[in-house]
C-alpha cells in the first residue's frame, strides 16, 4: 500500500513519461492505471525504475533519407529528449531510472542490407554522446552481446540464434493463414512491404519485377518472424521493464509508443535528418531529398568529418544567394558553437540579421568568418540590432571589461535591479566584432552543464538561491522559456541567500566544478580581424574578461525594460553602483 508521498511520487514519474516522452495513442484507463502499476512496485520497493526502446539499429543504407552512416544532430536530438526525462524523474526520484535502448540491428540484420561495421561504428557514436551529456550510468546502449543467453555465439549468429532459441515455430509456419484472418497483422505486413519497397529501393533495383516482390514478401514476412521472437527475448530477459516502442500502438499496458522528436509523429533518426530553418527558427525532421527540394539556400552542416544536419536560408539577392550556397559551416560540438565562414566574399548586408538570430537561439553561438568587408566601421553594430536599440556603449564596456562573468548577473546596476525583474533587465543577446588583433573568447555552454547534472543534484541548485549584491539573488540553476540553464559567477557570488539542502558557496562550487571541467561544455572562439561572434545570454556563460574590443548588446525585449523611452535611462550615478 502507498503511503502519500509514495503516491505523489507515482503520479509525478507518471506525468513525467506522460508529458515528455509517451505518444498517448488511443489511451485507455486501463492502460494508464498499468503505468502507474509498474511505477508503484518499484516505488513501493524503491527500486529503480527500468525503461526498454528496442531501436536505433543504424542508419538505413538509402541516402535519399539520411546524410550518411553514422549518427548526426537527430540522434542527438532524440537522445538530449531522453535524458531531459530522465533528469526530471531523477529530481522527484532518488533511486531514479534506467534507460535501455536495445538496438535492434541484429533482429533484422538480414533484411535491411548494412555491415556490421557500420552498426557498431552507429552504437559506439551513440555512446559518444550519452557521454558528453554526462548520462552513460543511466542511459545505455546495449544488444545482444550484453546477455548470457548469447555467450555462446558471435555477432554474425545472432540473426539466427534469435529465431532458434526465441522464435515461435507455429507462428512462422502457420503465417500466411493468421494474416489472413488477422486485420492488424495483414495491415502491419502490408505497411512493412511499402516500407522496405521505399527504404531498400536502391538495394531491390537490379532485380525483376516479381523478384522483387518475392523478396519484398520475405523480408515482410521475415521482421514480422523476428520481431515476434525480439518480444519473447525480452520479455524474458528484461520482463520488469516498462516497454516503450517507436511504433504506434495503443496506450493499453502492454508497449507505450513514443515520439522520438518533438512533432507528433513516429518518426525516427535513422531514416531521417534534420534541417533548421532560420527563417522559421524551426528544426524540420524530413529526408534529405525532400529537404533539397525546398525552396532557398540549403547549407550543409559538419561537425568533427561527419554530415551533421542542414541549414536553410532565405536570400532574396540571386548572386548573394548562389555565394551564400557556398559558405562552409561547422559545429564545435552537438549543437554548439556555429561557424559560417564565406571564402568568396559573401557580403553581411546579404545575411537576414534576423534569421542569424534564430541560428543563436538554436546553436548558442554563432561565429561569422568572412562576411566582408564592411561598408563602414560601424555597420556591423547596427546590422546585429536590426530593428531593436541596443544597450548604450558606455553601459556595457563598465560590465564587459570587469571580472569574468556572465550578463544577467554584471550589467544590471544594484538601483536596476531593485526596480526591475530579470526578464525586464536581462538582455538575450550579445555580440563582438574583432576589429584588430586576434582574440580569444570563452564560453561555457549553460544548458549542457545543467543536463550534465544529476536531476536530484539539479533540483537543489534551482532551489539554492546565490546573493551577489544586495539585491541581486539568482538561483544556481534556472528554468523558464529556455530550459534549464546554470546561472553561477563564483568571482561574484557572496553567500547562499536561501536552499534547502545546500549551506555555503564552496558546495555549490565543488558540485559545479566537476561539470565545468568537462571539455564539451568549454568552447574557445578564435576570432580574427572581421569576425562577428553573436552570443545567446540565455544559454551561455561567459568566462574570462574580454579584452578592448567592439561589444553590442541588444536591449531586452520586455516592455518594461529599463532602457525602454517610457523608462528612466540609467543615470552614470547608477553605473557608479554596479557591481562591474
């Protein structure tokens, strides 16, 4: 029997799934009470909570779908969901959970035409990035290899070792006369023919006609065999697990579907990609030939020798258009730190200033190499404002030039603060131009440090609120319309001004530090003489003091921000008081 905190924490684990990850297709009570069920027994013997996707066996071979054989920013995506759930569930509870996702390549190996070794390179890459989320003790990559019932063969026997040990004879042999009086199951093999007809269309090419739709009835056939003995497999092995499953089912208790992206769709990375579109600021989940097929520049993008994702452009000017086609663009990591660099003289007046801004919200950082030259010193501060003021120079070299830092907790002077919130004062974006010598700039990527952190641990530091002066008192980790993001300035940061759990500053310190050190959440920019580094304020924490350089920070879009004409401007009597 659940006492009452016990069953506060069933419903918030069970709102948890509900909200972020189940696809909630045609749901019954029943199904949900079976939920909650298997989330009460482990509850109730504080055990922790296993989840089970079979998926993510490897790219398809068909690269009208995706952008290559190894994982890019949709398995990213996908995965940062994932731990974002995780982190949530662990922040309501302690023993927390454990995610498995069984790749499936092996079920269906013979049928979908990929080596092994691109597989593995697949499964390895994931792993890769479930690392650098800080997440690998609860979030696991595993396959037959992982389970003694397979000790005994090697991963080219797995295909049929499956079927052997886990199968249903009668199942297979009596096949054609259950679909025939199944409507589900004829349906299924119908969709799974189509499927494989697009998916392996390259691979079926050079048969005949009725070749290939015999073999098109094998390979349906055959998955509908393996999938059957993959479920006896794990319901054996893994029965405690709650089943998720990529494929619509409905919400009855058995398998919970689930998007893996944030459209209601069953989508799936490996026979996708992603493009961004700035000018809708929109990551659109489409092949890669229908994404070619849309109208504006398309851009791909590289992250460390691999086919990332795509970008999309809107350039009205034709030869701006054709040029801009042309710019390379990387990413320093999974989704931080984008570079445009122009080597055939791209002009910044072609770029849409406000698009630029939607790669900032999306990517964090944004550096532009080669967009030049400038029609005048000055044009590239007005360019980033675009149709908004940007925060008086003066105002902003006093917090720029002081002790490492981030904005949110340097500009604001303490009368600033005492009359304003931090929406109304905090601005979103900052940018600098290298107008001489090279130069160095320091970044921290907020919103990875925060999803590094165990959600129990993150729980308390969004609860531990930091004094920095006497009025300004930010917690340590803060959440609103751009997630979970660390707000922390050590130089700055007097005493704790209120937690629940946490006593000095030098714990809030030693709980950081290790997240900090991490080399995917630093970032160095090297700029060079006309480089622009446009910086989103939300999601990144800037370390280290910036040297003489040409600085601009966008005014906050509140209407009650101070600088807003209704407002008084800052007095120089109020930059006096500011912490900088």
């Amino acid at each position: 029997m659940l006492d009452h905190q016990q069953q506060q924490c069933v419903d918030n684990i069970a709102f948890i799934l509900l909200d972020q990850l189940l696809a909630q297709t045609d749901a019954t009570f029943t199904g949900y009470q079976k939920l909650k069920t298997q989330i009460a027994q482990c509850v109730i013997e504080n055990k922790v909570i296993t989840l089970l996707l079979p998926a993510f066996p490897c790219k398809t071979n068909n690269l009208d779908k995706v952008l290559g054989y190894k994982p890019d920013l949709g398995e990213y995506r996908v995965l940062q969901k994932f731990v974002n759930a995780i982190r949530d569930i662990q922040s309501v509870y302690s023993p927390g959970v454990m995610f498995y996702i069984f790749s499936d390549y092996h079920t269906f190996s013979d049928y979908i035409n990929v080596d092994l070794e691109h597989h593995y390179t697949y499964s390895d890459e994931l792993r890769n990035m479930v690392e650098n989320m800080n997440a690998s003790d609860c979030l696991k990559i595993i396959n037959f290899e992982h389970f003694s019932a397979f000790d005994d063969l090697n991963e080219y026997q797995y295909f049929n070792g499956l079927k052997q040990r886990f199968g249903d004879a009668e199942y297979e042999r009596d096949f054609a006369r259950l679909k025939q009086h199944d409507n589900a199951m004829h349906h299924t093999y119908l969709g799974l023919k189509k499927f494989m007809h697009q998916d392996q269309r390259y691979a079926l090419a050079p048969l005949s006609y009725k070749k290939r739709r015999e073999r098109l009835a094998l390979m349906a056939k055959g998955m509908m065999v393996q999938g059957r003995a993959l479920d006896n497999f794990l319901n054996t092995h893994l029965s405690h697990a709650i089943r998720l499953s990529i494929h619509e089912h409905p919400m009855q208790g058995k398998k919970y579907s689930l998007f893996l992206f944030d459209e209601r769709s069953f989508k799936t990375p490996w026979h996708t990609c992603v493009l961004f579109d700035a000018c809708r600021g929109e990551f659109i989940i489409d092949t890669q030939a229908n994404h070619k097929q849309r109208e504006g520049v398309i851009i791909p993008v590289m992250h460390q020798g691999t086919l990332w994702c795509l970008l999309r452009f809107n350039i009205e000017d034709a030869n701006e258009a054709q040029l801009m086609r042309e710019v390379k663009a990387t990413l320093q990591t999974e989704q931080f730190g984008l570079t445009l660099e122009s080597h055939h003289g791209c002009s910044l007046t072609a770029l849409p200033q406000a698009q630029v801004s939607q790669l900032v919200k999306a990517f964090s950082a944004v550096c532009l190499k080669g967009f030049g030259p400038l029609p005048q010193a000055s044009f590239w501060s007005s360019w980033f404002a675009g149709n908004h003021a940007l925060l008086p120079e003066e105002y902003v070299r006093s917090s720029a030039l002081a002790e490492p830092s981030w904005y949110g907790l340097k500009t604001p002077s303490t009368s600033i603060a005492r009359r304003y919130s931090y929406a109304d004062m905090t601005p979103d974006e900052w940018a600098i131009y290298c107008s001489s010598a090279p130069l160095k700039v320091n970044l921290l990527d907020a919103s990875l440090a925060a999803l590094c952190l165990n959600g129990q641990a993150s729980s308390w530091l969004k609860n531990t609120i930091v004094q920095y002066d006497d009025t300004a008192t930010y917690p340590v980790i803060m959440s609103g319309d751009w997630g979970m993001n660390l707000r922390w300035s050590p130089s700055l940061a007097k005493h704790i001004s209120s937690s629940t759990e946490i006593d000095n500053i030098n714990q809030v310190a030693n709980a950081l530090t290790p997240i900090l050190e991490r080399s995917q959440v630093q970032h160095v920019f090297d700029l060079q003489l006309g480089d622009i580094l446009l910086v989103n304020n939300h999601t990144v924490l800037r370390y280290g003091v910036l040297s003489e350089t040409e600085l601009a920070v966008r005014q906050p879009y509140s209407v009650n921000s101070p600088w807003q004409p209704h407002n008084k401007q800052p007095s120089s009597e109020h930059l006096q008081e500011s912490p900088a």
